[in-house]
C-alpha cells in the first residue's frame, strides 16, 4: 500500500501570500499551481475565502505592497485642468480590471 503524504496547513498569510503572487505573475493560475506545488482546488478555496472576509468588513487578510511608480509618470510641475487651481483627477488602472479613480476639488 503506498505511503500517503501528510497533509499540511498553512495559514492565511501564506495563502494571501501566493494569490497576490499568482495574480502577478504571467503564469496562469493553474501554471503557477503546479510550478508550486499547489492544488489548484485549494488555492481557489484560499482566494475565495480571502475576498468573503476583505469584503464583508472582517480581518482584512491582504498582504500590503508598495508600488513604485516609473519616473516618466511623475508630474513635476502643476497641471491646468477644467476644474480650476488646486484640483485634481487621478485615475489608475491597476488590472484585473480594478480602476483607481481619486479627485480633489
């Protein structure tokens, strides 16, 4: 009879950990899975069960990174826009399809 494997638990961080992983690397996700040796039931369990507790208001379970912006993309000096001096529109796409829009008026 062959051996079976031990099962083994990990923790939400680790989890939360290879789902922002997965979501930016260029493998899919079952790609990256299997590169990791992951079961891909389980990481959409994880991916799940994380959106459930980030959205209706429990622990916030995600993994906090910053991002460094190219300096191409930095403004130096001030814009003119429609709305007038000391206002602004920021939009950012993040991808995945999640827009950041931000404004002062």
């Amino acid at each position: 009879m062959p051996k079976r494997r031990k099962a083994t638990h990990h923790t939400a961080d680790y989890w939360q950990a290879h789902i922002t992983a997965c979501s930016e690397s260029p493998l899919t996700c079952e790609q990256y899975c299997q590169k990791h040796h992951l079961t891909t039931s389980t990481f959409y369990n994880w991916k799940k069960k994380l959106q459930t507790r980030q959205h209706d208001g429990s622990e916030s379970l995600a993994v906090s990174s910053l991002l460094e912006l190219p300096s191409d993309l930095l403004v130096t000096e001030p814009v003119s826009n429609k709305h007038g001096s000391g206002s602004w529109d920021i939009e950012l796409s993040l991808g995945h399809g999640v827009i950041l829009r931000m404004r002062q008026l």
